[in-house]
C-alpha cells in the first residue's frame, strides 16, 4: 500500500492530461479506501489475539458502565446519555469475570453504533437490569429502524446496513462483531432489535 501510494504521490507531481489524472485520482482514492480496509481488519485480528492473552479478573458491571456513560457525554456532546442501573437490591455486587477494558471496547463499539444511527440531540439510554442470577445491559436510541431480518446478520463480519459509503468512512461491518465477540468471551450474548 504505502509503495502504491507513494507512486501515485510522484506521477500527482507531473502535469498530466484531465483524463490521465481522473485516474490518478481515482486510484489515490482506492489506495486510501483499500489502507483504511486494512486497519480495520487488523484491528478484529488484533482483538482476537488480545482476548486470548487476557487475563480474567473480577469486576463490577455497574462501575464500568458509570464510567463509561459519563465518557460517551464527553465524546459524543451532540447526543445526551441516560444511565439507569435498575437491580434487584442496591448492595448487591454486580460482578462478572472477564477483562474490564474489553467490556468497555464492547460498549463503545455498540454505543458508537447508537450515536451513527441517532439524530443529534436524542436520547440515548444505557440501562443495567438483573438480579442474583441474570443480567441485562440494554442501550437503546431513537433513529432509522433495521431492514427486517437483519438481526442476527448485523452481528457477523463484513454486514453494515450504511447507505452511503464515501472513501473517507469505510465500513466493514466490524463494529458489532467485534462487540459480538467480546460478549462471548464474558459468556453473554448480543441482541439487536
């Protein structure tokens, strides 16, 4: 990629015909699509190899998600964040064992998701739900609803269900996969409705 791009760089740098330079250009676009095609793919593979070098630790699903939720308002000023821990008693430890950090790279790829797919200035709902046995994290936004029969699909690799796609934003449908897959290391699951 970076000897393509630098060939391109040089013939950009010699006066050309229009036509011959609508190539060119066309060709840097695909280069910068292709390098952008590139990260994203290493960074599944770099998740995968980092969920088998994790260790297991015990922490609490609520104080992550606190956490979390307050950067999202940071991160993404244009929506407004709710938070709403709703458990069976307040003294209860809402502990699960897995990574701390790969359950927040799970909500941010979710949560990034939300705020896409949401109209400026909505709403987006982060909720913990349980008791001693079973919990339920449910992020909720207003906006487009899903083509039917793409629940289960949305959540494998390369699916997205972007209409407009431009050379600088390239989508692999990654996002909820990779979600998908930290999920299942802390033995849950994802669903989208």
């Amino acid at each position: 990629v970076a000897i393509v791009n630098s060939s391109l760089d040089n013939l950009s740098l010699e006066s050309h015909s229009a036509e011959n330079q609508a190539y060119i250009d066309r060709a840097k676009e695909g280069i910068t699509r292709l390098s952008k095609i590139l990260s994203n793919m290493s960074e599944a593979t770099r998740l995968e190899q980092a969920i088998q070098r994790s260790d297991i630790e015990r922490f609490r699903v609520d104080e992550v998600l606190s956490g979390c939720v307050e950067g999202y308002q940071m991160a993404y000023p244009q929506r407004q964040f709710l938070y709403d821990a709703k458990v069976d008693s307040k003294e209860q430890k809402l502990e699960i064992a897995g990574g701390p950090e790969l359950f927040a790279q799970m909500l941010d790829k979710i949560v990034a998701n939300a705020v896409e797919f949401s109209p400026v200035d909505s709403l987006i709902r982060v909720a913990l739900m349980g008791n001693a046995t079973a919990w339920k994290i449910h992020i909720s936004n207003q906006g487009p609803l899903l083509p039917k029969n793409m629940q289960k699909e949305l959540l494998d690799s390369m699916i997205s269900v972007r209409k407009e796609q431009s050379s600088d934003q390239v989508h692999l449908g990654l996002g909820l996969y990779i979600a998908k897959m930290i999920a299942l290391f802390h033995h849950a699951q994802i669903k989208i409705e």
